[in-house]
C-alpha cells in the first residue's frame, strides 16, 4: 500500500487551516462586530406590537344625557384551516349572529387563514357563540358605538364605521377630539407565538377622546321630529325640516329632517335620509324673505310705517307680470299690511324705494351667499345673484324670496336677529367639551355683529306679530302667547332652473314676540297643501307649544300690532 505524497498532505492541510481560519474569522467578525445588530434582528421577530385602541369621547345633550356613547364588543373571525365541520358549523353560527348560513359557509371553506364572520358583534351575542368552542373560531376584542336614544338628532350626530372613524355628522366633524389617542403594548413571544416569561412587556395606554356637549335638548328633539314626522304625513308631504334656536345665544336646541333614520343601522337607510338638510340642503325662501325688505326700508329710511302703497292687482316688470296669491283690486297697503297679506307686488313696489345697493347689502349682512359657521360638515352656503347681474326684474324677485337660495338655518337666523334686538348671533351645536381628567371647557359665546337698530327690529317685531294675528300666520297663534312670525309658500325649480308646480311651504316666527325666548322655522316640502300658512304653521304651533312647556317660557306683555290701512276683520 502507497502512501499519499507529502505534498498532497501539505496541501490538504493548508486548504482545511484557511478554511478553519476563515471560519474562525467569520464567526469573531460575528460575535464582536455584528452582534449587536443579529441580536435586534432576533429581537424583532420575537416582539408583537398590539394597538390599544383610544376610548371614543361620548356626546351628551346639553343636560348631559347620552346621546352617542361606547359599548364593549367583538370582531368574530374564523381560521378555515381549523374548522372540521364547515356546513355543520355554518348552521350552528348563522343563527346566532344573525347571518345567512350560505354566507356563513363560504367563510369556513375560504383558502386563507383568516376570515371575518361579523364585525362589533354585542357583547352578550359573542359570549353565547364563545360558549358552543366550535374550532377555528375565534374572537377580537374592540368597541362599537351606539346611539340610545336611536332616530332622536341621527343627522346632526351622524355615525361611525367598523373601524372607528366619524362618517358623518359631529362624529365626523370632530373626529380627533372625540378619537382620542391610541396606546400600544409591544411583548416578546416564542415561535410558537406564547409570551415569554420574563421578556419584555411594554405598555403605552391609550388617551381616552373628550365627550362633546351638544346644545341640543334631547327631550324638545325628539318631539319635535315627532311633530314633524305627523306634519309631513298629515300634508301628504315628501319630508321637512324643523329647528328650534335661542335667539340670544345661538343655542340649536333642536334639529330635525324627515325622513330620518337609526345611526345604530345607518346601513339600512338610504344615503339620502342621512343628510342634514337644516344646513346642507337650500331652497328659494319665498315670503319668508319679506321680512329682509321690510328690514331694508326701515333701516334705510325709505318707507314710513304709516305710509300708505296703492297696490295694484298687477304688476308688470320688464315683461315679467307679478301677482298676489290671490286676486284683489288696487289696495291702500302700508308695510305693514304688506306684510301681514304677504303681497308679492306691494313688496317689489317696497323694494324699488330701497333699490338695488342697499338691498344687496343687507341681504349679506343677514348673511346670505355664506355658511352660517355653525360647524357642521358640508354646511351651503346658499345662493345670492351678483350685485353687478342685478336687473329690475333682480330686485323685484328677490324682494320676495324668488332667485335667491338659503338652508333653512340661515333663514332661521334671519328672524333670530329679529329677535335679538337686530343682533345676528351665529348658530352653534357645541355647548362645549369634557376632557378625559374631567375638566369641561365651555365653547365660548357665539360671534355676533349689529345688523339692525334696535328700533327697526321692534318694528318688524310688531309687523310679524301682524301676520299671526291678521294675516296669513293665523294657523301658529297660541292662546296666552304673543306669536311673531311669517308664513312662505315657494314654488321648486327643476333639473333645468324652471319653475314647476311642486312647492315648499314654511313658516319661521318666534315667541313671546315682545321677549323672545325661541325661534321656531319649519319647512315643509312638496306637500299637497301647498300653502306655508295651512302646511307649516301649525307645526310650528306644536313645536312651539312643547318648547313652552320644556323651557319654561313664561307670557310676555303683548306688542301694539303696527300702522295699517286694510280693515280689520
């Protein structure tokens, strides 16, 4: 037997020592230069990360009743690759969470490794199928929101999705505040994914979001729509609006549209029954307007309140014929009289003593052509011609609410600088907010600015209180109350800009009249009796009846009514 050269045995041991060395050298470099990094990188893949969701601050009514608060609840999923019974289990599930067992099915059978059967499951209801330990399915803690009181100020709440963002509504609109600041807990875990004892455990706790207190009183909600709902249904009507405002603060104590829906099954309700028409939605006012022409001549000095207008049962403006909502001969009207029988023509002939400049102007002092800043998603803005596009034809529609388009809140802030004295106040929903250490921090008074004298708004106080007692508001008189008010009846334009047989009838008026307390405007849309005096002004009567009751508004002495020429009945 030969034995290998020595040569090959030199070589052999030369290659395994520089192979031995460069491992050796390897395994050093690892130890003192890397180490540091392969141990985070070891440490990364055993630490889990979990995000502690943030409690979402409540909204409470202006007493601080609940009106949108925070459940418990689960997320129920499966893990298909776990279930042994697909259709026996389906038929076990479904049931109890309320879903189609085909649905159900489909969940079990799917080719991954998660699925969700339902999200924010109640509590109770995820307990139950806990209990029945079926395989592969399995239960994520979080929260839900939900709505006590159902239907009662849904569209001015608005709701929250499955992930726990503000959709709509103040929830929308205040979702950091309400949010609040998610926490996390980062822990170490084996392989198999169990926490290691000893290893570590970090926790970051979450900031509770701040409970936000609305100025709306939940009791008067709620009677309102109530009222409302009967309205629209007596009227044959296709919805409404109602609003209730304090006049001096700019408090909305309650706001409404019909139809309406359950923010608790917001899904079930067309997108349409969502929106806040009170601020979102606008429409051409008609004679409600009245009263910002009748404010324009008296400010301005271009019209006495005795002063006396031969009204014709006519009148024809560059082509344009105008008419009164009923034939009469030519009449002896002052302002007042004008106002109280809502004569198209007799304000038109008003609004040409004004002309079209200081017309325009106290148009955008009430606030017209700009969201009132109430702080409420999508809020209009309204529609107000372009002095410089201003005809004769211009004026004399806008005089009485025809061409000129505002949400029923600006129009209800109208009649509320009315009774402020000639004060415009801006509307608010937020009272204030509650911190989660439980300090309140009141929202603060409400901008205001000077639109009329004094002595103007106590004049269209007297003439508004005219029109229930005299006039076409006869249907909102409440025995024992000074009502001042106006009715509207506007015809709906089309896709086109045409005027159309279809039509809104309002009527918008506060009480005492000589120390307001509440500004009451309900809207009624396309009813079949047309009229703003038969349709809208006993539901303001109700409304206002209740807010006399839950408010405590004592009588006022009565307002003298102002000068007129027509005789009374």
């Amino acid at each position: 037997m030969t034995r290998p050269p020595l040569r090959r045995l030199v070589i052999l041991l030369v290659v395994m020592s520089l192979g031995l060395a460069g491992i050796v050298g390897r395994l050093a470099y690892l130890q003192l230069r890397e180490s540091g990094a392969y141990a985070e990188l070891g440490l990364g893949q055993r630490l889990r990360t979990i995000v502690l969701p943030a409690q979402r601050g409540d909204i409470v009514d202006r007493e601080g009743t609940p009106l949108a608060i925070t459940l418990v609840a689960r997320d129920v999923y499966v893990d298909p690759t776990q279930v042994l019974d697909p259709s026996g289990e389906a038929a076990t599930i479904a049931p109890v969470l309320g879903l189609k067992e085909k649905n159900v099915r489909e969940a079990l059978t799917g080719s991954g490794t998660f699925e969700f059967l339902d999200r924010q499951v109640d509590l109770d209801v995820a307990q139950r199928l806990a209990s029945l330990d079926l395989p592969g399915v399995g239960f994520i803690p979080v929260s839900k929101r939900y709505y006590p009181a159902g239907s009662v100020a849904s569209q001015v709440l608005g709701f929250v999705g499955v992930d726990g963002a503000g959709l709509s509504g103040l929830e929308n609109e205040y979702q950091s505040l309400l949010a609040g600041t998610p926490g996390e807990r980062t822990i170490e875990v084996s392989a198999a994914g169990q926490p290691i004892a000893g290893g570590l455990d970090l926790t970051h706790a979450p900031a509770a979001g701040a409970d936000l207190q609305l100025t709306i009183d939940r009791d008067l909600q709620f009677q309102a729509q109530e009222y409302l709902r009967r309205a629209v249904d007596d009227n044959g009507a296709k919805g409404g609006t109602i609003i209730v405002l304090d006049p001096h603060t700019g408090d909305v104590l309650a706001m409404a549209s019909w139809p309406t829906f359950d923010p608790n099954r917001f899904l079930a309700a067309s997108s349409e029954r969502w929106r806040n028409r009170a601020v979102t939605d606008t429409w051409e006012p008609g004679s409600v307007n009245k009263v910002i022409t009748a404010a324009a001549a008296l400010e301005g000095g271009h019209v006495g309140v005795s002063e006396r207008f031969d009204v014709p049962p006519v009148r024809d403006v560059l082509g344009y014929v105008l008419h009164d909502s009923h034939s009469h001969p030519v009449e002896e009207m002052t302002l007042g009289d004008i106002i109280a029988q809502s004569s198209n023509i007799g304000t038109s002939m008003v609004a040409d003593r004004v002309g079209n400049e200081e017309l325009a102007s106290m148009f955008a002092r009430f606030g017209y052509g700009q969201p009132t800043g109430v702080g409420f998603p999508g809020e209009a803005a309204g529609l107000m011609p372009a002095l410089s596009d201003w005809t004769d034809l211009t004026r004399a529609t806008v005089s009485f609410g025809q061409g000129v388009a505002v949400t029923p809140l600006q129009m209800a802030a109208v009649y509320a600088t009315i009774a402020n004295g000639g004060v415009w106040v801006q509307p608010r929903l937020v009272a204030g907010t509650r911190s989660s250490d439980g300090t309140y921090r009141p929202a603060g008074e409400s901008t205001t600015r000077r639109v009329l004298s004094d002595e103007t708004a106590s004049m269209l106080a007297r003439m508004l209180t005219f029109v229930v007692e005299d006039g076409t508001g006869e249907n909102a008189q409440i025995a024992g109350y000074q009502v001042a008010g106006k009715t509207g009846t506007a015809k709906k334009l089309d896709d086109r800009g045409r005027y159309t047989n279809r039509y809104v009838a309002s009527f918008i008026g506060f009480l005492p009249a000589s120390a307001p307390r509440v500004v009451v405007a309900a809207v009624i849309d396309e009813p079949t009796t047309v009229y703003g005096g038969i349709a809208a002004a006993p539901l303001f009567q109700q409304v206002a009846r209740y807010a006399i009751q839950r408010l405590g508004i004592a009588p006022a002495p009565a307002v003298p009514l102002p000068p007129h020429a027509l005789p009374l009945p």
